[in-house]
C-alpha cells in the first residue's frame, strides 16, 4: 500500500480516484498531478510503481498545499478572523452559517441537531 505524505492510499481503485484521499486534492488537483507526473488516470492503485509514487509525491509537494499544512492555514485563517472580530468571526464563534445563508429554516449541519422547546405542547387552551 502507497503511503503519499503520510496517508495511505486505498488499493483497487484508479489512481484519479485514490488521489482524491488525501487533504486538499479533489478532482481537478489529481488530474494534473497525473499529467504531469505522465501517468495513466484510469491506472489502478495496485499497478503503481516505487518510482511513479516518489514522483507524485514530488509534484505533491513542491506544488500543492495538502493535509497539515491546508488545515493549519484553513485555521489560522478562521482565528485571525476571531480575533479581528469581523462578522464573520463572530459567525465561526457562535457556529452559525458563515457565508449568508439562512437561519430561520435550515442550517442544521452548522447549528447541530434541534432541539425542542421545553412546554410548548402543555399549554392549555382556556374555555
């Protein structure tokens, strides 16, 4: 099993698709490392040599910025944003919705699972 900038690489599928398992390399990303690296996209995971993932590995990172480093950068960025105390530090603080959306309906992936109002059902309409 290929180990790329220490994550291991799933066997048995093509080599655009195994890419995609590392931290900031999706689709587009793969692809040019695959060309550049002059590698086959549909060539499977198992097929790879020593030498084609130390060239990969090379592109990687010499050109990209993937795993520890993008999620330091991603969370450097959001606290100078706490700090600073913009609008949208304020929103990554309280965990709401960053970029405009909605709150009133939706957002549950943000705001987390919902939670009932404790009595609304128990109120007793008076005759």
């Amino acid at each position: 099993m290929a180990r790329i900038l220490g994550v291991d690489i799933p066997r048995d599928k093509a080599m655009v698709v195994a890419l995609q398992s590392l931290y900031g390399v999706g689709p587009t990303t793969a692809k040019d490392v695959l060309s550049e690296a002059k590698i086959a996209n549909d060539k499977n995971s198992n097929d790879i040599t020593e030498e084609e993932i130390q060239i990969i590995r090379k592109i990687i990172e010499d050109n990209y910025t993937v795993e520890g480093d993008l999620r330091r950068e991603i969370g450097l960025n959001i606290k100078r944003l706490k700090d600073v105390g913009c609008y949208r530090g304020a929103r990554h603080r309280k965990g709401l919705p960053v970029r405009g959306q909605r709150t009133h309906t939706n957002a549950r992936t943000r705001k987390g699972k919902a939670v009932a109002i404790a009595g609304k059902k128990s109120v007793k309409q008076l005759k």
